[in-house]
C-alpha cells in the first residue's frame, strides 16, 4: 500500500489526492507522536506531496481552479502534519485577528500554522473570538483550530460543559475534533 502513493506525486486531479491523503489518515491512525517511526511517516508524506506543494504554492490565485483550491488545502494540511517548518512560517505570517478578512479555503490552515507558532499562547485569544464570533463557518474553523492543541485539552474539554460558550449541538463536532487529537485523549 505504501508503494502507490509515490507514484502519484505529479497527478493533479483533486480526487486522486484526497484517496491518497484518506489513506495517510487512515494510516495516522496507528501512529502516536511517541512512536520511533512517527517522524519516517512524516518524512515520507512531505516527499510525497513535495511536488504538488512547489506547484501549487500556499496562496490562492485567481487562475486556480476548483480542484486547485481543494488539493492546495488538502496539501497544506499534510504539511501541517508533517511539520513543515517553512510552510508553517508563511502561513503565521499571513494571519490577520479580523478572521473575517483571511481566505476562507485557507482559514483553518493558517489560524492552526499562527497556533504553532506561538506555542499556542494565542489559544486564549481564539477561545474569546470564539465566543464572540456570529459567523458559523468562522466559529466553526475556530472550534477546529483550538481541538489540535497539546497544551489546553483540560479548557477544551471544559467546553463541553458550558453550552453558554459551545452550543449543545457543536458538543458533537467538538468531541470529534478532539477524538482525533492524540493529545486529547489523556483528559
């Protein structure tokens, strides 16, 4: 299985990708950040989407298509896993606090990257925009965003018990999120 994704890394069709990238995931699966491998993995991801990275580059053009836009995140997201250092640099730098204004098909990808680069002392920041936000999708990113944290799981979950902050029927989108955080799974 793990011989046919790099065969794929000059393909640009959007759908391709999102198989490969299921298969990643799925593979994620068996691998927490403890295991000795868990950095090979990341390695053999980044070489597999390096060509569609360089392609594609980290911002929208006007030209892109639709499969475009869609494998660009997709891309982007698999750099987040793989812990680009560059990629999560230009990303930060390109976060604005009137979420409103960021690209909404990169929203996520650079709030998570402005995350990482400061350690996760924005995580604060996010949880009172959350609360004031009135766009769905925005507070919806936000939610997102503040489940792949590694140092404020016990404040996430904490969430779920104020329906005032998250209403009761995200608890589930939550509780998602953070099932899919390895860090969440000690709270």
């Amino acid at each position: 299985l793990l011989d046919l994704p790099p065969l794929f890394k000059k393909e640009k069709n959007y759908r391709i990708w999102e198989m490969i990238s299921g298969v990643f995931g799925n593979i994620k699966l068996f691998y927490s950040p403890e295991d000795e491998d868990y950095t090979d993995f990341q390695r053999y991801i980044a070489n597999v989407i390096e060509v569609q990275k360089n392609r594609l580059g980290l911002e929208t053009r006007e030209h892109d298509s639709e499969d475009e836009i869609k494998l660009r995140a997709l891309v982007i997201a698999n750099s987040y896993f793989c812990e680009d250092k560059e990629v999560n640099k230009t990303l930060a730098k390109m976060y604005k606090d009137n979420l409103g204004e960021l690209d909404p098909e990169m929203r996520q990808a650079i709030m998570r990257a402005k995350m990482r680069e400061t350690d996760e002392k924005i995580f604060p920041d996010f949880l009172k925009m959350y609360k004031k936000e009135h766009s769905p999708e925005i507070k919806d990113d936000l939610l997102y965003v503040m489940a792949g944290t590694k140092n404020h799981n016990k404040d996430l979950a904490g969430l779920l018990k104020k329906p005032e902050v998250v209403r009761p029927q995200d608890h589930i989108y939550l509780l998602a999120f953070m099932l899919r955080n390895y860090y969440t799974h000690k709270v």
